[in-house]
C-alpha cells in the first residue's frame, strides 16, 4: 500500500540493469496501512530487528547501519558495502523442483578462503504479481515478493554445525 514502493522498485532494477548479478533484492511485504495477500509472517519480524522507521526500507546484506530508501544513492552504499566487507567465500547453487510433489531441494556449496562460520538463507522469490499498489492506476506488477523464508529469524541457519571454514575446502548443504 505505499505509494512509494514503486520509486524504490524503479531504483533497485535500474541498478539491477547498470550491475547485472551484483544484487538479489527482497521485498518482504507487510500489512501496513491494509492487509497486504503477499506479506508473511516473517516480515514483520525482519521490520522489527532492522528498526525500519518507514517504508519502503531496504537492508544490505542484513546489516542494520546499511539501510536505504528510495532517495538513497544505492551504487555509492554499495561500493562503500563491498569495501568494508569484502567477499569471503563463493557459493554454488543446484535447485530442483518436483511439480508433481510441489517440493524444492536446493543443494548449496560453499568454499570460503578465510576460518569463518557462516550461516545462510533460503528465500523462495515470486515475480510478476498483478495486484494493487497505492499511487498507481491499475494493476501494478511485483517482483522479488519474498513467499517463504528458511529461516525462522533473520539470523539464518548455521552451517558447518556452527564450526568454522577450512580455507579452500567446499562444505555441502542440502535444505528441503
């Protein structure tokens, strides 16, 4: 229902369109002002922990200082994100889906080149949803609609039973 969330749709996919596979964005609806059919549960507790003060609100990389509105100089927040906190591993992704069974499996490898424990997320993204947006006439298209989240919290799930990466070895996860 916020009349803003299509300023901030616009800048994250022109972002998308100058950086192509630098981002992944979420949009976790919640139920504002109206109840919102594309909200679950979950958002409002990741509203909660960020301390969003309004919508629409963006977070990178679930650090709370790193958050932005639609106003926000995105490319600059996140040059200065990927200074502060370069890269420490790689990760490869195998989904699967059984139509048929209406199940996902997502096999994850990570490879980390530091001693860290990691922790991760699974998050199933819907696009394409034609429904209402406050501020726009007729149906208005969303895209990267957070529908579920592996998680519970917005610490997310440990891997390596929470012991730290062996630099250069892959550790395998399989989430159902």
């Amino acid at each position: 229902g916020c009349t803003n969330c299509p300023s901030m749709s616009r800048l994250i996919k022109t972002y998308q369109q100058e950086h192509p596979g630098e981002i992944i964005p979420l949009a976790f609806h919640t139920n504002y002002e109206i109840p919102d059919p594309m909200a679950i549960a979950v958002s409002d507790t990741y509203h909660s922990y960020f301390k969003l003060s309004g919508y629409p609100n963006g977070v990178l990389n679930f650090r709370s200082h790193s958050s932005f509105g639609a106003a926000s100089n995105l490319e600059a927040m996140i040059l200065e994100e990927k200074t502060d906190y370069p890269s420490t591993c790689g990760v490869a992704l195998d989904t699967y889906y059984d139509s048929e069974a209406r199940k996902a499996e997502v096999v994850m490898k990570v490879t980390s080149s530091t001693p860290s424990k990691y922790k991760y997320h699974i998050y199933l993204v819907e696009d394409g949803i034609e429904y209402m947006q406050a501020g726009v006439t007729g149906q208005y298209v969303h895209d990267n609609v957070v529908r579920y989240a592996s998680a519970p919290d917005v610490k997310g799930t440990n891997m390596n039973d929470q012991k730290p990466f062996v630099p250069g070895a892959e550790v395998q996860t399989l989430k159902r």
